[in-house]
C-alpha cells in the first residue's frame, strides 16, 4: 500500500521500502514501560545525537531521541533535587553535553526534511509571535501590605543600617514617590502587536516564599481586573501547591472570582516542577497551557524544543491536552543564579535569540514586574527589556 502512496514517507521500522526514506528505530518509542536509558552522545552532522542505528538513512534515531528529550523522560527518575525541589540543569543530559542552548528536535526535523521532497504547503512555517510573560509575586514593593508587615519591614531597614531602604518606604507609603514595583504603565507603554504579554498573578497566603500582598485587598483585585481586561492572564500557583494539592483549586477560584474569567493558564512560582505529578494536578484542575519548562538555575531549551507542544504522561503512556510552553530564559536565571553582568546577560539573550529565529522558533521570556524598577539589582533592565522586545 505504501509503495502506491504518492507523498511523503517515513518508514519507522526495520522493513526496507522502495525509496523510501527510512529511520530504524530504537526500542524506546515501542515500550509500554519507562526504564533508565544508556545514553552515549556522539556527534554527527555538527548535531549532539544518540540511540545509534545500523542501516537505514540516519545513522541514529531520532525520532526515539526526539522523544526522550520532549517528554523529559530522565526527569521521570531519582533525582538529586535542589533546595527547591527541583530537577537542576545541572543534572540534565542537555546541560552535561553542552547542548543545553540549542533547540536540537527542530534540528534534527530539519535533518529529516532535507531529505524528503515535501510539497509546498508542507513547508510554510507557523509564525510565532516573542512571548513577554510576569509573574506577580510581589505587586507592590511597599504599598498596601498592612501595618504589622510594613512596621516590620521598616524595622528591619533600621536593623540593616539600610536607611536608603527605609527612605524609599516611607516616601512611597506618603505618595511622594511610585511604588518601585509599580512598572504596569511602563510595561503598556511598551507593548506593540509585534510581541504577546501574558501575566501570571499569586493569590496565595502569606508563607516564607510567597510574599505577595493580600489578595483580598481591593488595591490588588483592581489590578487584577485593570490587567485582565488589557492582556492573557493567568494563576501563578504557591511554593508549597506543589505538595498541598488543595491549595491549587483554592488560588485559581480566587483569581477567577476576581477577575471574572475561567483561569486556563498557569505557570509554577520558583518554576517548582515534578513530572508528571504537577502536570496531572494542574490539568484536574482545568489549567489547559502550562508555562513553567524551563530551569531556574540555567537559561535555554530544558525540553530541546522552541515551541509549545502537548504534555506526553509517560507514566500512563498517554497524549494529554495540557500545551506546555517552554521558556527560552528567566530574568533571575541570569542575575541570581547565573550572576552575570548585564552585558553577559544581553550576549546570551542575543545567543539564544539567534537559535530562536534559526529554527523559526518561539521566544518565551520570564519577567517580573520588579525586573523593570531599575533599583538595586535591576538596574539596566529597561535596556535589557527594551533589547529583548526590538
Ligand atoms: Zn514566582
């Protein structure tokens, strides 16, 4: 039957087919059951490749290879986590084979292309919009957080001899100075059709690592409501929803009752991320597009790819409907956990921007509001922001 079809083939299988073009497969894409796999890099076509094959076209398959970098299949097993929990860069095949920078499944799509005569509506490309994306984990530096929270801060300023601090506070809470988080009007300021902005908002109670206000206070909920009305908005779940499931439901019904709208989007505070466990516990909770794939300690492709794709559980072996969107780099990747300067960091951004337009990517960019208060450790990100977007 194949050898009367017209268009394109691949044959995934051992069977040799008249011209066709044909990718021996390794036995990752036809097991019911995930074990541990003997990975060995080697490098052909100036491309990182494994799961070596004997005959066919490609002396590798890399559809199975595809597939076990997509579906993060290493991060299924004992890891050694960080202080947050997390799957560290560091630990990644990606990261230890230096090819943690390049977006590697478009390439290898590219190699198989080369190979076949697609016809023409086959290769227009999907354009995609730069995605500008905050999270709210603190909407205000000082404002609105309560006389037992402000006292506190205040005293702590003194405590520190950080009287440049406790200058700022005071004159923001007198209205004499803009709240330094306050970066909203700028961020409108800057937004074209050329880029999307999404915002992801915490609703969470106060706990050491979520530090925002209350979101029952109406200076929040008019946020909120302002911001929803202007750009895609969506839950920023807590720290600790990871493990406490029934913290989850609770923020995405908060932000929904105040914003009005059904929350579908989603991205983890602190990228805090287990697979599958947090995939399936955001997709019970109705979340449809994930924005969390990306490592905090590093910037690049943590799934080897550029554009969103559908959650594959590979403990159920099934497809789901949740779209995970990966992210290219994190704002506090780069100045915390990487400390760079800010020219390094715009090397790298230019770096990671070029494999995006290389493989007719998606550039997904993790900002926060504070990111623009060019005070302390932000300054110079304007700049940034403004070379990130042009
Ligand atoms: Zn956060």
């Amino acid at each position: 039957m194949v050898n009367n079809f017209d268009g394109p083939v691949i044959n995934y299988s051992q069977q040799k087919i008249n011209n066709k073009l044909q990718i021996i497969p390794c036995p990752i894409l036809f097991e019911e059951k995930i074990t541990p796999q003997q990975i060995s890099i080697e490098q052909w076509n100036n491309l990182p490749v494994f799961f070596k094959t004997n005959d066919g076209d490609f002396p590798f398959d890399l559809m199975g290879a595809a597939f076990y970098l997509i579906t993060r299949y290493e991060e299924y097993f004992s890891i050694t986590p960080d202080n947050h929990g997390r799957f560290s860069a560091n630990n990644s095949l990606a990261y230890k084979h230096n090819f943690l920078h390049r977006a590697l499944i478009h390439h290898y799509a590219f190699c198989i292309e080369s190979k076949m005569e697609l016809p023409k509506t086959m290769q227009e490309k999907v354009k995609y919009k730069p995605l500008i994306t905050f999270d709210i984990d603190n909407a205000y530096a000082y404002l609105y957080k309560g006389l037992y929270r402000t006292t506190g801060a205040a005293i702590k300023d003194i405590v520190r001899f950080d009287f440049e601090n406790l200058y700022n506070r005071i004159s923001t809470l007198c209205f004499i100075k803009k709240d330094p988080f306050d970066t909203y009007a700028y961020i409108d300021a800057q937004a074209t059709n050329d880029f999307e902005i999404a915002y992801f908002f915490m609703t969470a109670n106060l706990s050491q690592f979520d530090r925002n206000m209350d979101y029952r206070k109406k200076q929040f909920q008019k946020l909120v409501t302002k911001i929803a009305s202007q750009y895609q908005i969506g839950i920023h779940p807590s720290y600790y929803s990871n493990e406490q499931t029934e913290k989850l439901q609770e923020e995405i019904n908060r932000l929904a009752t105040m914003s009005k709208k059904k929350i579908i989007h989603s991205r983890q505070h602190f990228l805090r991320l287990k697979f599958p466990n947090t995939f399936q516990q955001l997709i019970k909770e109705g979340i449809e597009h994930d924005y969390s794939l990306g490592y905090a300690d590093k910037a690049g492709f943590r799934a080897s790819i550029a554009v969103p794709f559908a959650f594959f559980n590979l403990t159920t072996n099934e497809k789901t409907n949740l779209i995970l969107h990966p992210i290219t780099f994190m704002d506090a990747t780069f100045k915390f956990y990487e400390k760079k300067t800010n020219d390094q960091t715009i090397k790298t951004i230019s770096d990671l921007k070029n494999e995006i337009q290389q493989v007719n990517g998606q550039l997904h960019v993790v900002l926060h509001n504070e990111t623009l208060s060019e005070k302390g450790d932000w300054k110079g990100w304007r700049n940034i922001f403004e070379k990130i977007i042009s």
